[in-house]
C-alpha cells in the first residue's frame, strides 16, 4: 500500500484504511473527476474536518492521496522531476474544500509552480457531507493570455462550476489542445531568436521613479548582453527581504509569469548575496542572475586584448570564490586524499576554491608584469613630453565615436553598453600645430562591481597621466545627471578626482536646442562653467572643443598642464 502524504496524526484507522483506499480507485481519462469519487472525497473529508486530495495521472490512476488540514493540503516535492517547457507535469489534483470558498491564491499557485494540468475543488456540503459544486482552473498559454478587468494578463483560464455529474469536458483533449499551442508558442519564440529569454526585476525601498530607471537601464544592459527581454517587474518594499529580495506573494506571480512566458532566467537589478541565490533558485529551475553578473558576462563578450581577457576572468573569479557552496549532497562530498594520505584530505569543495585562488594568484602576477610594461609605456610618451588627454564618461555616451572622428580612426563604436573595453590611443594634431594623446577608455556605469573595477585597475591607470580629461556625457539620456555623478564618484575611487576635467555633453543633435541651452544654463549655475555640447557625429560641432583643448594646455618647463589649474583648481 503507497503511504499517505501529510498530517495523518489523529485520524482513526479505519478513517486512514478508507483514505488509502483511494488509491484503488480509477477515474475515466477523460473525465476530471467522476461523481462517486467526488463523494468519497467530500465524506472522508467531512468526518475527519480536513481537506483530502487526490494527485491523478492521465490514465486515471490515483498516484498521491495528501491529507492537509482544514484551510489547505501541501503538495509532495516534485524538485527531482523535471517537466519540460511545453508540457504540464502530468497530474492533475482534486481535492475538497470546506467552507465553499474559491480555488485559494495557495491552490493557484500550486497548479502554476508545480505545472499541473489541472486544479480542482470540491465544495462539502456542511451539513451531509455530500459533494457540492467542482470549481476547476488550468493554465494558459502565453499568446492565449486575455486581459483581466484590472488590465493585467490573466494565467488562468477557470471553468464553470458545476456538479461532479454535469462535468462534460474531455479531459485528455484539452490538455492536447494546450499543450501543442505552448509547444508551438516556444518554437515560434526559440525560432524568433536563439537568445536567452529574461524577466528583468528591480526590488527597491526608494523613489518609484529611481527603480524605473534602474530597470531601464538593467534593460539596456540585457539586450547589449543579447538578451530578449520578456517583462520587466518592479516592487517597492519598507526593506529587502533578506532570503528571497522580493516577498512570497511576488516572487510566485514571478514565477508563474516566467512559466508562462517560457523564460530561461531571471535578471534582478541588484548584486545578490550567495544565500539569496540558493534560496530563489530552490523553487526554481531557472538561471538566477544578479546585476553584478550580466556586467560580467558583457565584458566577457567583450573583451579582445589579452590584458582583456585576463582582466575579465580575474573579476570573474572573485566574483564565483565567495559563491562556491557545498550542495545538497554535502554529507557525501567527493575526496581528493590520495592513497597514502593521512585523514580524508581535501573535500572537492575546498579542492574547487583553492583551485579558484590559484588562479587568481597567477591572473594578479600577470596583470602586474602588464601594468609595469604599460607604465614603461607612459613614461616613455611622457619623456617625449606630448600631453595626453583622456574620454571618460559613462557606458555608451559616444567616447569611441569622439575618437574616430577626431582622429579618423575606425575604432569600434556601437549604440549599445560596453563596447568599449580595450584602451585606444592616437595622435591628434590641434589647430594651432599642437600634438597630443588621446585616449579612449572604458566606460563606467552606475554600482560598477568592485571586483571587475579592481581587475581593470591597470587599465584605468592610463587615466593617471593625463594632463586633461574630457568627461563625455549622453545629452539626450535623460539619467544624465545621476551619470554624472556615477563617472565623478567612480574617478575619485581611482584617486584621479584632482585631474582637472572638461564637461561636454555629446549627441546634441539628439534633443532640441531649448533643452541644451537649459542644460548648459544648469551646468554653469552648478559652477561648470567649462562645459560644451557638441555631437560627435558632426566633426563641424567639434571646433570649439579643440580650440578650448588647445587654449587650455601650454607648454611649461616641466611639461604641459592646464592654464588655469592653479587658479581654478580641479572640478
């Protein structure tokens, strides 16, 4: 006789005798529930004062009888098999309800979280125990999804309540019918594009308007990543929750919504603590993404140079170290002590981080022998004593572009997040036969994780010497300000905040004339008053910038620097 699923304590045993009975029973596999299963249900159900329930596979066969309490059942653990993406697990489940109430939020989440075909109810009758009416609901398909009355896509499609006698719907056909248009909805999508499909999330204690935002810009960048962006979800909370981020009742509608969607992971705008991870991922099969992460995986992409690479899977590598976690297996973890060692050895937990140190240990001496070589490098340009200038500025706001145009170079430029990685330096010859350095630089973005800024420390360096850095700025990007900030905070992490910087504000042919001109009015009244708009596009909008480059730096004995540096002082 299979055991019973959960709380049995206290039930009589002839009461657990009938229950497990269950189990001989069969329903018609068309049928959803037959009438005199229904009444066995409901009279148990009403003798004990608990709601029984029933897991049926498609051939009418009872796989689970649980036993819950008088508010709920709790479903068995369905972690260890897998349903595929365009299939239901299988089961349906019928099960009673007490007090006449509708399918409950916990019974809807089941039904979407566990795939079930189906999830049915049935009212006891308080007073004779005999079976009410069945209230029934199954998932929908993503295109099939109509919009409810509060304007959101429903997830579930609910039939009629009817008696257990006048249920006329062929079970096996409609679940034929759903399964083929969720089948046929993920190829067309997996057709459409062979990109990982994601659920961006922002969970924030802040300013609706700053999460909205932040999510935007996580958007931007999932599809540099090459990402397709499925749905966004923002939810704002008195704190973060410390175990999930987001509460139970949102993250299930997360869930369900990316069940419904065919996502493959799900992206939060944030940088997630390892415990945060286990315990998300513990409900679910998707990939669990943080922001920290995404970057990662954009530089990955990215990156051409050696020095490149190796910076990369530096920050790779501390990012994964403090992560790697025994699994669920831990009691049985695999040793590596050889023959001949005394005690157990090494278990492949430790094995796996002193493997990761290595590494890091070895990356860090080869990007400090690089770091030596580029430093020979500078002092060798500083020796000829021609200035160098430098672009920085935010992810995308045009650097490449500035270069090229400035020094008809073909340097890469794309309209997308960190296509940039690799410096780039060229001559530029100014108006008045001055020569100078230029560089282009990496870009930065907003909470830029530590460890990818402490692996391109060597890069940034090339920032070190400049006698004057031209801080390019998205005009047209409307968080321009908070971008702003983002590039001054990040320079003065890197100790370069005392280098004197010119604010120029690029695409301008993007945005109207009366919105540059309170730009520029808003820059001034905050006392930058070196400040210029231009578009890097138009080498004609490029002429006052070389004239205030070339007026601004003067030969002294001891090199070039700026005019007014000693006056003014840095920005």
């Amino acid at each position: 006789m299979r055991s019973l699923h959960g709380n049995t304590h206290g039930l009589k045993p002839n009461q657990l005798r009938r229950i497990e009975r269950l189990y001989q029973r069969r329903i018609p596999p068309h049928q959803i529930v037959t009438a005199e299963f229904a009444r066995q249900l409901s009279e148990l159900s009403h003798e004990t004062r608990r709601q029984i329930g029933a897991l049926i596979d498609r051939k009418g066969y009872v796989e689970y009888v649980i036993v819950g309490d008088a508010r709920r059942i709790e479903m068995p653990d369905f972690k260890r098999v897998r349903v595929a993406g365009d299939r239901f697990r299988g089961l349906r489940c019928v099960h009673t309800h007490l007090r006449g109430e509708e399918l409950t939020r916990d019974d809807l989440t089941d039904l979407a979280l566990l795939r079930l075909d189906l999830m049915a109810a049935i009212d006891v009758d308080e007073a004779t125990g005999l079976p009410g009416v069945v209230r029934s609901a199954h998932l929908l398909p993503s295109s099939a999804a109509e919009l409810g009355t509060n304007g959101q896509a429903k997830h579930f499609e609910f039939l009629d309540p009817v008696a257990p006698s006048r249920l006329d719907v062929d079970f096996l056909a409609l679940m034929d019918a759903l399964e083929s248009e969720m089948a046929r909805n993920r190829r067309v999508a997996r057709h459409a594009s062979g990109a990982e499909r994601a659920i961006l999330v922002n969970v924030s204690t802040g300013p609706r308007a700053d999460a909205e935002d932040s999510i935007a810009e996580l958007c931007e960048l999932s599809k540099s990543a090459g990402v397709v962006v499925l749905d966004e979800m923002v939810q704002r909370r008195p704190g973060i929750d410390p175990r999930t981020v987001l509460g139970k009742g949102k993250l299930d509608e997360l869930l369900i919504r990316a069940m419904q969607l065919g996502a493959d992971a799900i992206i939060f705008d944030r940088e997630l603590q390892p415990a945060q991870v286990r315990a998300i991922s513990e409900v679910t099969d998707l990939k669990v993404i943080d922001r920290s992460q995404l970057i990662l995986d954009i530089f990955a992409q990215r990156a051409q140079s050696h020095e490149g690479k190796i910076q990369v899977e530096l920050a790779q590598l501390k990012y994964i170290l403090p992560r790697l976690v025994v699994g669920q297996n831990s009691a049985f973890s695999r040793l590596a002590g050889g023959i001949g060692g005394r005690g157990p050895g090494e278990t492949k937990l430790e094995t796996d981080r002193r493997r990761v140190r290595d590494r890091i240990h070895r990356l860090e001496t080869e990007l400090a022998s690089q770091r030596t070589r580029r430093e020979q490098r500078r002092k060798e340009r500083l020796r000829h004593g021609v200035p160098i200038v430098s672009i920085v500025g935010y992810t995308n706001a045009g650097k490449s572009t500035l270069l090229n145009t400035l020094t008809a170079s073909q340097v890469l430029a794309e309209e997308r997040m960190f296509a940039t990685l690799d410096p780039t330096t060229r001559r530029l010859r100014l108006p008045r036969e001055q020569e100078v350095i230029i560089n282009d630089t990496v870009g930065f973005i907003r909470d830029l994780p530590p460890d990818l800024l402490a692996a391109f420390r060597s890069t940034l360096e090339e920032i070190a010497g400049s006698c004057l850095l031209i801080h390019l700025v998205d005009a047209a990007n409307p968080r321009y300000q908070q971008q702003i900030a983002s590039v001054d905070r990040i320079l003065t992490e890197l100790g370069f905040d005392q280098i004197p910087r010119l604010l120029v504000f690029n695409k301008s042919d993007l945005v109207d004339a009366a919105t540059i001109d309170a730009i520029m009015r808003t820059c001034r009244a905050e006392g930058g008053s070196d400040c210029l708009a231009m578009s890097a596009l138009n080498p004609r909008t490029l002429e006052p910038l070389l004239r205030r480059i070339g007026t601004t730096l003067r030969p002294t004995r001891d090199g070039y620097q700026y005019s007014w540096m000693q006056a003014k002082g840095a920005r």
